[in-house]
C-alpha cells in the first residue's frame, strides 16, 4: 500500500525530537518546547541537540566559543557572497556558499569528532554567509567577525553593521529555539537519506536548504507577509480568505501534516507577533493574522502553524522579507547536523521501493525512424 507524501510512515527512530500531533506537543530530547522556550537560549538548545542534554556552564562556554571562533569565512566564499547576482533568492546564495564551504574544509576522516567539527563549523558559519550575503547585494562593507556576541545577536549585527538592542536579539534568540529541530520534518529526512549513502556533511545541509526553500516547506513564512500585504485591511480578510479556497489555493502558514491541534510554537511567536507590532504602532498585522485563522479554522477546521507568526515577528524586527527562510535555515541547520550525526552513529541506507504505473512491459524497439 502507498502512502503518499509518506504520510503516517515511521521512516526511522530518533532521540532528538518528537511532534505529537494529536496534543500538539513538540520536544526536543525530553523537553517540552514550551519549558524550554524563555529559559535556554539557542547555544543551548543546540548543546542539547547535539549531546542529548543541556550543558553546564563550562560545557556552554566552550560550546560558544568554539561557535565564535568558526565564524570567519574563507576568502574565497567572501568572494563569491560579493560577486553573485544581487537579485538572486538568498536560499539559493546559502545552498550555494554551504556546498562551496564543503571545499574549503580541511577536516580529515569520517569518524564522529570529524564530523562534529564539521558540524559545529557550519553551524558558526551559515549565519556570516547569509548576513554577508545581505551586506554584499546592498552594496554595503562586510562588518567585521565579532567574538563577543551570540549567534542571534551577530547574526543582527551583521545585517545592520551595528549592535542589535538586547530586545531584538532576544526575539530572534527566541525564534532560533522554536525553530532548531521538529522530528522528520521534509528537509532533516533530506539531510538523513542524502548522508545515510555515507557522502559529506556539507552535501546533506545542501540538500535540505533545497528542501527547505519550498514554499510548502521553510518557504512559507515568506509567503505570509505577501499575503499580509495582498490583503492590505482587517475588514478585507474574510473575503480574502474565501476567495483563495474557492480558487483551491493554499493559504500560507495554516495547516501541519503531523499537528492536529495547534502548533506548539504559534502562540510563543504569537505573543513576540503581539508586542512588536504594538511597539511599532502597527497593530493591524497581528489583527489581520488572527482574523486569516479564524476563519481558516471555521472554514477548514486548520491552525496556524510556526510560519504564520514567526513571519510577523521577522517583519516588525525590519528584517527583508526574503531572509525569512534563511533564518529559518540558520537555526535549523542545528536540528539538520543533530540528526546527520544521529543517522550516522546507525546508519543504513535509505532505499524504498515505489509502485510501478506505467506501461506494462513487453514493448519492443523500433528503429529510430520507424517511431
Ligand atoms: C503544511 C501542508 C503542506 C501539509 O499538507 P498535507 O498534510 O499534505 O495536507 P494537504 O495539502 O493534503 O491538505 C489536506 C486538506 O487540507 C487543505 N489544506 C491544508 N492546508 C491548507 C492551507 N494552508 N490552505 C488551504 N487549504 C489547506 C487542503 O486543500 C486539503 O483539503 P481538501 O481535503 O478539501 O482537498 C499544508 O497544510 C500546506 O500547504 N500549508 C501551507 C504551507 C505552509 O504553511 N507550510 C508550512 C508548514 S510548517
């Protein structure tokens, strides 16, 4: 029997993290999200990931700064950030400057520390090239490295050239949280089959920023504030909203495979959604937003799911729109390299079989001239 989109398949085991859908609960290796959201910080949750249990003081010290240390490209990836289209999709930047840091590793063997270093390199990385990447296309200096800042807090700073304010970095801190892992997600089972075949670290992250790019997929929380902006007043929303599934559209951010209740993680971004646009005087996109899962839900019976707020919360930060998914990409490369290590530590190759639908065999060649 098939099971399209291999829904309700159990592909492999994992210690990382676990979506139950039927109570809409997310947690990663024993914690519920919702105790861990506002009390560790994104190194942390990474530690976690990575260890399977927070750190300790001196263990999150040296995990930060190995983090710190790792952060600075080579040369060569600097110039390609600088050189490549300005109009170019940031995701394909990054999908494109992670494969090239692939070549730049000197890292020698395949045993677990070498690919944790790997590991921990690229997750130092991904958020310089990204921020790069938004300096170089605006025409902008390159800011330099600096040791002294977390990943959320660097990551704002390179984009502004200047020190976040500690409530911004705290937002998106928040953000990386929420976002690091949840279970066999499209593009972590893309990271683990492509490094299940024992190929690199550096292709299985490449791979999954491919998967996660799709607007059903990372892309979607993008595609919120287009449609945010599409729909332009509160009082047009419903019309909106029928409109769309009348025209069997997708409405973006609503609806989860796995949650059948609402998504763990939307009320956390819901209440940052909250205050942001309140301190900026622009209420009217959270109303907006509220109003879309209203009706979605009488209408479709379908929730908000993490993309739906957290596109709020980037928006009010000031952060472009099409960065949205990046940063999705940054903090989940923590959850991508977690379950890259786990597959690895047990690997077998991924090899399904799929049902054959085309013509019944016995058809016989006929000379090229003759078809
Ligand atoms: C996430 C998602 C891909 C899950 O899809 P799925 O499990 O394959 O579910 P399906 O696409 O088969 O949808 C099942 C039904 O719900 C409807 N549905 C699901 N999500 C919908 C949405 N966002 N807007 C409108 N209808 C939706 C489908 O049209 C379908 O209805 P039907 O049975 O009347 O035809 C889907 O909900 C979606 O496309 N959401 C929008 C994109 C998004 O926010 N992605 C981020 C996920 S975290």
């Amino acid at each position: 029997m098939i099971s399209k989109g291999l829904e309700g398949i159990v592909a492999n085991s994992t210690r990382l993290s676990d979506v139950l859908g039927d109570k809409g609960q997310l947690i990663y290796a024993g914690y519920d999200i919702n105790e861990l959201a506002g009390q560790v910080s994104f190194e942390e949750v990474i530690y976690l990931l990575w260890n399977e249990r927070l750190p300790t003081r001196a263990e999150l010290n040296q995990l930060t700064a190995n983090l710190r240390v790792h952060r600075e490209l080579p040369a060569q990836v600097v110039s390609f950030l600088q050189e490549t289209p300005k109009d170019a999709n940031p995701m394909d930047v990054i999908r494109t400057a992670v494969s090239m840091l692939g070549l730049y590793d000197t890292t020698k063997g395949y045993d677990r520390d070498s690919n944790y270093a790997r590991c921990l390199s690229l997750t130092a990385k991904i958020g310089v090239v990204t921020g790069y990447y938004h300096r170089a296309r605006q025409g902008k200096d390159l800011p330099p490295i600096r040791t002294d800042l977390g990943e959320a807090a660097h990551f704002l700073y390179l984009l502004d050239g200047k020190e976040p304010t500690q409530e911004a970095a705290d937002t998106l801190d928040l953000a990386y949280v929420l976002h690091a892992d949840h279970g066999m997600n499209a593009s972590t089972f893309t990271a683990r089959v492509v490094v299940a075949t024992l190929t690199d670290v550096y292709s299985a992250v490449t791979a999954a920023i491919g998967a996660l790019k799709g607007p059903l997929h990372g892309g979607a929380n993008e595609g919120v504030i287009h449609m945010l902006k599409a729909i332009g007043d509160e009082d047009k929303v419903d019309a909106w909203v029928d409109e769309q599934l009348a025209q069997k559209k997708k409405i973006m951010g609503i609806g989860h495979r796995v949650y059948k209740t609402l998504d763990p993680r939307a009320p956390h971004l819901r209440n940052m959604a909250v205050k942001l646009t309140d301190q900026l005087g622009e209420p009217k996109w959270v109303r907006m937003s509220e109003r879309i899962a209203t009706r979605m839900k009488e209408k479709k019976g379908l929730n908000a799911n993490v993309d739906f707020y957290s596109a709020t919360v980037y928006y009010s930060l000031g952060l472009p729109t099409d960065l949205f998914t990046p940063i999705f990409a940054i903090s989940r490369t923590a959850g991508w390299t977690a379950h890259i290590l786990e597959q690895l530590s047990d690997n077998r190759l991924y090899r399904p079989l799929s049902e054959y639908t085309g013509t019944p065999v016995g058809l016989t060649v006929k000379p090229i001239d003759e078809r």
